[in-house]
C-alpha cells in the first residue's frame, strides 16, 4: 500500500489488487455480520407491516418468511462469492414494473408540497 499524503496529512491510499481483494472480502465479511445482528429486527419490520397493510396471518406470514428466508440465505452466499445475485433480484423486478432504486429516492426526496 501507498499512503498519499499533503502538508502532513494522509488523505489517501493506492492498494495492490491483492489488498483490495483483502479489503473487498473483510468488508463482506462485515456485512454478513451485521445482517445477522440485525436480522430478527429487520424480519419483524417487515411481517409486522405485511400482517397491518397487507392482512397477512400467521400461516401467510410463515410461507412469506420461508420464502424470503430462502432468498436472503442466497444474498448472504453474495457476499461470500462474486456473483452479483443483488442486480439480478433488481432485474427481476424491474422486468414487472418494480423499480426498488426508485422507490427509495422517491422515498428520500420531499413532497413538492413540503419545500413551500
């Protein structure tokens, strides 16, 4: 590694491949492990909001919860392996109208309505 540094202060670094590899794979490492911190919260998140909007019962909730179990297991192997199953899953539904990236910046942008 090369440290970048001006007047004194670091504000960079240039990596081999192999450190960037390093780095790519700890950082995946990391992510599947905050998943599974996170993961009973973010489960009950959403078959919470399934069961109130939705109507969902216990019986629909729990092939829900299979199913995407089953899915979420196949991203945590993306972050293990270099297959880019997160796009394909974007592909997948943009192919039915379901434009998730969208959605979120419509989330995170305000109402026309709220910047007056």
């Amino acid at each position: 590694m090369r440290i970048k540094k001006a007047g004194g202060k670091v504000f960079g670094a240039v990596l081999t491949a192999a450190e960037r590899k390093a780095m790519d794979m700890e950082i995946n490492r990391q992510i599947v492990e905050a998943d599974r911190r996170y993961a009973n919260d973010i489960d009950a998140m959403v078959l919470y909001t399934l069961h109130v909007h939705l109507g969902f019962g216990k019986k629909r909730l729990r092939k829900f919860y299979d199913a995407f179990s089953a899915e979420h297991d196949r991203l945590i192997q993306y972050y293990q392996m270099p297959d880019d199953y997160t796009w394909l899953c974007k592909e997948m539904l943009k192919r039915i109208g379901v434009d998730v990236e969208a959605w979120n910046k419509e989330r995170k942008e305000p109402d026309e309505t709220e910047k007056h």
